[in-house]
C-alpha cells in the first residue's frame, strides 16, 4: 500500500466529514468509517475543527519522525484541542529531543508532552496487551457512568495509562481513579486540559444543574 496515499486519503475524508458535521443526518452516502468518526466526533468537547486539525496534526508529525528515523523508533503521536503526546520508544536522548523538533514544527501545536522512553521498540506482545489495557479502562468509563467515555481519549505504553480530553477536575478526578484500579495498569499520566462546570454545560449544550426549591416564607 502507498502510505501517501492512504494518508491522503484519511484526510480527504476528515476533511469532508467536517463539512458535512452540520447536516450529518443527510450524509447517509459517506463511508462507514466516515459515519463512525462522524458519531465520535458529534460527542467530542472539540469543535469539528478542531477535531479535523487534530487527525492531521497526528500525521503530519508522524511522518516527519518515520521519514528520518524509520525502523529505528517506534513513536505514537496523540493530538487533543492541538496539545500533542509523543510517546514510545527511540534508542537516544538524541533521538527523543529531536522526535519533539520534529513534532513540534507541525503547525497548530500549542504544546507538546514528550514521553517517550529511551529503550528499543516494544515487541508485538507488548502492543497487544497495550489495546487490551486500553480496552479494559474504556469498558470500564462505561460501566461507570460518572462521565460520557468520549470525552476522555484513553493510550496505553508499556502499561502506562495516557489520559488526554476537555474535562472538568471532578470527571478527571473519577477518570483517573478508574484507570488507576484497572488490573495491569502501571501508571496514570494526566494530559488533560481543564474546563469549569460551566464550560462543560456551555460545550454540551446541557442546562445547569437544578436549585433546590426555596420554602415558602412562613405567613
């Protein structure tokens, strides 16, 4: 397969899906891929902007990093609201510093969190039990209900829980607490940005919480 090409094509799609966000409803033509990302994003804190940015963000630093050390790395590029996560492993200090240049010229990133781990590429094993992490702590955000699962993107490394999302400190509170009690996981690493209550409300487009009813004055 032609790596350009599909990584092209993702962002033709993105980049259609996003137009198309207002009036989803009628996008019944589109892909299925394209309906499913559609369904995440209507449920994502990020505007479709945003959201677009973000994909091509990811691949635009992604392939800056394989085209100069290929094989040599194995690094995981994360975008939310344009503050980007590097994470993996690279066989340098060198190497780790100069995967974050690499990254950090793409345009748009606010910030950059570079936790990659100076040690050879993980094995396939490794990886696989990463998305079963993965997997577990998202099952369990579900089960949970304290908070809606797509507002809190979930990577796993090495057994290291990655959180990233546009939370407030109670759903990053619980979010935390959850991956930290999910069995195998190591370690949690917040990567959130914080909102208040009622920017929360205000994104979800939700009513503020009801006031208790004031007793009548007594006559």
């Amino acid at each position: 397969m032609n790596i350009r090409t599909d990584l092209g094509a993702k962002l033709r799609n993105l980049l259609a899906l996003a137009l198309c966000a207002p009036i989803l409803a009628g996008c019944f033509g589109a892909a299925a891929v394209g309906v499913g990302a559609g369904a995440l994003m209507l449920t994502d804190r990020r505007n479709p902007e945003t959201y677009v940015s973000d994909e091509a963000m990811e691949i635009r630093a992604l392939n800056r990093i394989n085209e100069k050390y290929g094989d040599k790395v194995h690094v995981n590029v994360i975008s939310y609201n344009r503050m980007m996560l590097l994470t993996g492993e690279v066989p340098t200090e060198a190497i780790k510093a100069d995967a974050e240049k690499l990254a950090s010229g793409v345009p748009n990133v606010k910030s950059i969190s570079n936790e990659l781990a100076i040690a050879g590429p993980s094995s396939y094993g490794g990886r696989s039990n990463d998305s079963y992490i993965t997997s577990k702590v998202k099952a369990r955000f579900v089960d949970a209900g304290k908070f809606q699962p797509n507002h809190v993107k979930v990577i796993t490394e090495a057994g290291v829980v990655f959180l990233l999302g546009l939370v407030t400190q109670a759903e990053a509170a619980a979010a935390v607490e959850i991956a930290r009690t999910t069995g195998g996981v190591q370690k949690v690493v917040r990567v959130f940005e914080i909102i208040s209550p009622e920017q929360a409300r205000a994104i979800d487009n939700t009513p503020p919480p009801a006031q208790p009813a004031k007793p009548a004055p007594a006559k």
